[in-house]
C-alpha cells in the first residue's frame, strides 16, 4: 500500500469535517465494517475519537470482543460501497469481498486497513464507560496512514435517507484555531 | 424570526454532515458564543447530541451554571464571524455586540438563538457523566428551528489552521440508512 505515515495530532484535521467513515473490525470468523457517521474528535494528542456503535450492528460485538478497529476514510468513488455497506450486515455476508474492498494487515492492530480507502486510523478502545447507555466507544488512534498522492479527495457527509453532501472546496481563513 | 419549527427526527440530517456550530448560552453578566466542532449525534428522537466543550473555555462555566444551550448552524456567508467567535474569549467581550450578531429569544432555554443562522436547536444537558473525564456533555434537543427560505446552505467544515472545506453538492444514493 502506498500510504505514508500521518502526525497523530493532525489527525483531526481529517475527522472534524464530519465525514463517512468506514470501521473495520477483526473477527473469528472474518473481518467486518460498517458505515458510521456518529463520530467527533475528544483529544488532539494523542488522538482520542468518541463514535457511536449500536448493539444491533454485527460489528459491536467484534469491537466490544477485539478492543481494537481501523477508521477508515472513503472519498466518493466509493460511493455505492458505502452505502453497501450500510445496508448490509455482517451476520450475513462477508463485506471485503461482496463489495470488492481490499483487507490489509494494520501494523499495530488485528483490524484490517481497507486499501481503497485514502486514510486510515488504526484505533484501540480507549474508554467503554459510555458503551452500555449509548454506545459510545472512546477510541484512541495508535497509527494513521494517509494516500499522500491523492490531492483534495471529496469526502462524503451523510444527510440520512439515502442524501449525501460532497465536500466542496476548501477555504483559508484567519483562524487561530487548532 | 422567520423560521419554521423543524422536526425533531430530523435535527440528525442537519449535524452529522459535520458542520462548525455556534454554541451560545445565558450568562448572569451576559450570553456568550463559542466556535466548536467536536459534536456527533447519539440518538436520533428524541434527539441526543454530544459535544466536547474545554473547561479552559468561558462557556464552559455558563453550560455548567445555566444546564442550557442553543447550537446555531451557520453557513459561508458568516465565516468572518465564526472565526471572530472562536479567536476571541467571553471573558474579555459581549461577542453578540462585537460580531455584531443578533440574540432572539428561545422557546424553552434561556440561552439565546443566533438570528443569523440558517439553523437553531435548543438544548438542554441530559448527561453529565462525561464532563469531568473529556467535557463531554450529552445534550437534549427540545425546540429546532429552520430558516426554511434557505435552500442548501453552505456550511462550514472545520480542518485545522484557519482551514476550512465549504459544503458542496447534495447526491442521493440508493442508501437505506437513515
């Protein structure tokens, strides 16, 4: 994979947008993912992420039983296999294959990176206190990689019942903030 | 105001593409505003969103105190001022005056909505057990309002460094996600 190493205190200059993403677990059986939205940034160094996981999704079990995922950041060539995966579950069929995505081996977590994705976050479960009210996991981000030939790719921002926003251009202003 | 009292189960289409808010509150001295984009939904209806607020910020004190707030969506057009906002303390200024920005009145919080912005949700903080350990606060939307004129506004994104990318097109897919 031609992904080069990423700052982990940069990585919330790819998540705070908003965008899709994809969450790859490991499993016994074989590896899942699952198309997420419910996502925000806790800590810039090192990296805390708080996402949300329904016990009702295949993949809540294999994150609950593995401690450990992969974000995995998809531009909108990747379109219909998000939304795929979105509407599909893991209890039935294997995604990597059904939807033609790449499973490649994380280098300090037993999830796969999937490969067509232009960023990827390794991530360990940092904090389950909130896993029983609201499914909220405490992620903390150990490897990032990024698909540095890729110029501005477009993520996708879900708007729900099948509407998508593109992201546009980006702007350069006199913020200060990180 | 003209704006339209908007569905509940559907605030989650308007947060979880991911964009810059404007969180205001009441204050004993005066209402404040902060820039914040550290917010994911946690529940569709009724609606339940998380957001990170540091205790080194103002409104931090004033979303402990009141147990209120209102997050305002603004677009494009109010960038200058979003980054006014979150450049600046409500420590040392009344930002309402400074950016010259408009306080109406709420339905059911005392916290006052950005006239401004295209979108208003009122809160309430529904949990707390995650504010000491990250400022994470779990609030509850009660009323929301749209600015119903306003078709596709072009919301911000944060990415770091006065950066920011500027919502695009809106797609539709075959997606069954809601």
């Amino acid at each position: 994979m031609e992904k080069a190493a990423f700052p982990l205190g940069e990585v919330y200059g790819l998540l705070e947008p908003g965008p899709v993403i994809l969450l790859s677990t490991a499993g016994t059986a074989r590896p899942n993912i699952m198309t997420l939205s419910w996502h925000m940034m806790v800590e810039f160094e090192p990296p805390l992420i708080a996402c949300v996981v329904s016990n009702r999704d295949y993949s809540f079990g294999l994150l609950e039983a593995g401690g450990e995922c992969v974000i995995n950041i998809p531009s909108t060539e990747l379109a219909d296999k998000v939304v795929g995966c979105g509407n599909t579950s893991g209890r039935k069929i294997d995604k990597f294959q059904h939807f033609g995505l790449t499973p490649v081996p994380a280098s300090l977590v037993k999830a796969p990176l999937i490969a067509e994705c232009y960023a990827n976050l390794e991530c360990r479960v940092f904090d389950r206190d909130m896993v029983e009210k609201y499914g909220i996991f405490i992620l903390e981000v150990v490897a990032a990689w990024l698909d540095t030939s890729r110029k501005d790719p477009r993520t996708l921002h879900h708007r729900g019942m099948g509407k998508f926003m593109v992201a546009g251009e980006t702007i350069k202003l006199a913020s200060k903030m990180k």
